[in-house]
C-alpha cells in the first residue's frame, strides 16, 4: 500500500550539475542546476532548467551555449557554495578557488576541477512554468586524465559523482558497480 | 588538462526511471528510461525521453499520460528486463512478476514493487531527434510505507534507488549522505 507525498519534486538519483556561462561583461560564472539530465542520443543533448531570476538565465539567452561540468566529491563544498549564492552578487570563481577556462568549442567556460564537463550549444528553449529548460547539443565531452579507465573510457567511481536527495536536501555518493545493464534481467526471460 | 571523448551522451549520474503505461487495449506496459529528470518546480514537472520506436511513445501519445517509477535495487533483474525487451513482444508483468496497479489520478499503471512513483500528465512533448521528450506534471507521489524516514519524508537510503552509469553500462547504488546541501558551502563565503 502507497503513501502519497503530494504534487512535489521527488526524484531519486538527481544530479549535481555546474552550469558554466560568461555573463554580458565576460565574467565567467557558475551554477547549480539538479533539474536535468540526458535527453536525446541524435543529437547527443542534455537539458538544464533554470529559474528565469537566476543570473545564469540571460548569459544563456545571449550566448546560446554553456557547459555541465559533473560535481564530484572532491568539490563538494565548491559546487554547494555554487548552488547558494548568486553570481549577481559574487565572483563565484575568486571566492571558490575554481579555476575558468574557456571550452574549445562553445562561448562558455568550465571549472578545470570539474572531472567532466560537457561543452553544450543551445538548441531549444522551453518555458515550463517557474523553471525554463534549455536543451543544448552536447558538442564535446572532456575529462581530466585521472578519471578515464583502462579501456580509454569514463570510470563513474574515479569521477565520484554527487548525487543530490530530493527529499532531505543531502549530498550523496555512488556506490561500486552492482549489476551489468541489458544483462542481468535474461535470466527473467524463460 | 582534459582529454576529449567527443560528442557522446555522457553524464553521472543517470537515473533508472520506469516509466508505465498502457497500450490500446489496456494492456499494462513498463520501459525503463535513463534520459529524464525533473524539469520544472512549478507546476513540478519530469521529463523522459523515449525512442519513436518503442511500445510506450504510442502509449503516452494516446493516453496523455505515464507513471514514472523509481527502480530501487530489490528490483534490479526486473528493471533491466524492462530495459531489454519491448511490451510489443511480451507481457512484462507477467514475464517479471511485478504487480500492475491503476493509478489513482491519471490513466497509467504502475508496479507495486516500485518503492516510489510519480502519476504524470502529459503536458509537453518535444520532438528533439532521434528521442522525443515528454514533460508530465506531476499530479501525485507515492512511496511504500517502509520507504519512509521518522520525519514523514521519503527516504533515499531505503529506496535505494540505481543509479545508470553512462560510460560502463552498469548500474550502482547510492552512498549514506557526505554533506547537507544549502549548507557545507557556506564556510567558503568570507
């Protein structure tokens, strides 16, 4: 038997993503969005939703790109500063510590201390309600060399993703590997 | 310095969303998506995103509306079934063993072994490519009784919830909490 919580935005896992743009001045900002995720494979994109107040919201407007840099644990504090104070206010980069570089591909810069980041050019805009969602091309994904395994590929568990609770507002982490996708479940076919 | 792993559809983390439906002849059906999230706070509101080809896109299209389930780890062997195999070929029910149950607000199904589930109505749909995204309102979320924490709250640490890992394929579990967000990043404001 269900217990019902309500209309509310409860969802487990979300993600913790760092929202890089430049600002109409070029100061480079970042922000924290856990409204988002993947949302096509051709193109490859992902979408973000951001609150039309944020400081974010008209950099993205006016330079059609940005990045999703994935917070990991060894910037948690980091990315928590980033997701409370406003760049309107702020240079979130001075006070953090987190050093910009402009992406190769895209008018937006990053966090170098981010492990990944995905270089994003703005494709669709979609006015939900309170939040408006930006779906960006995912143009080129980067990450630092001490997070790629042996196979040359991404290893989630070096990247240490954070993952953030809906319910009790809470940073969590991802644990080992605990069943291999699109095989575990034959053994239910007979 | 990063290293370039190109235009790829990588992000951590994903979640493993069971998105249920019925076909036209009332038949209830379950996939599993990884491309969503939440996508809106007011009205709340959550995005998948599905394959033109699968069971389900019909679904959702006819009936206006789909459930979004949180596979939690006691379900791993069926959720990755889902994941594999199409409702156009099998009666997924049947095959897993999961209980359809009617939602109480909008006209999907959803299972009872899953610890959490949101009742949606379709409210946008967004043809990006080779995915078309789908934006449900959230009209109610329901978890079982035993997924509740003494404040009333849903627990993140009893449901459990698998997380997809983009890069390896495989799907893990969720840490006990490293930090409070709105919170640990305070200490950096001087």
């Amino acid at each position: 038997m269900k217990k019902s919580v309500g209309a509310k935005t409860q969802l487990f896992p979300t993600p913790v993503l760092m929202v890089g743009t430049y600002d109409e001045d070029g100061k480079p900002n970042l922000m924290i969005a856990a409204w988002g995720g993947i949302c096509c494979s051709q193109p490859p994109c992902v979408a973000v939703s951001l609150r039309k107040a944020t400081y974010s919201y008209n950099a993205i407007v006016e330079r059609k790109a940005f990045t999703v840099g994935i917070a990991g644990e060894s910037i948690i504090k980091e990315a928590d500063y980033c997701g409370i104070f406003s760049g309107r206010d702020f240079d979130k980069f001075a006070v953090t510590g987190l050093t910009p570089v402009k992406s190769e591909h895209v008018d937006a810069p990053y966090a170098a201390e981010c492990e990944v980041v995905l270089e994003c050019r703005l494709l669709h805009t979609i006015e939900i309600g309170l939040h408006t969602q930006f779906i960006g091309e995912i143009i080129d994904v980067k990450g630092n060399e001490n997070v790629f395994s042996e196979d040359g590929q991404l290893d989630i568990m070096k990247i240490q993703p954070l993952i953030f609770d809906t319910s009790h507002k809470g940073y969590h982490g991802v644990t080992p590997c605990i069943g291999k996708a699109f095989t575990i479940g034959k053994e239910l076919q007979k």
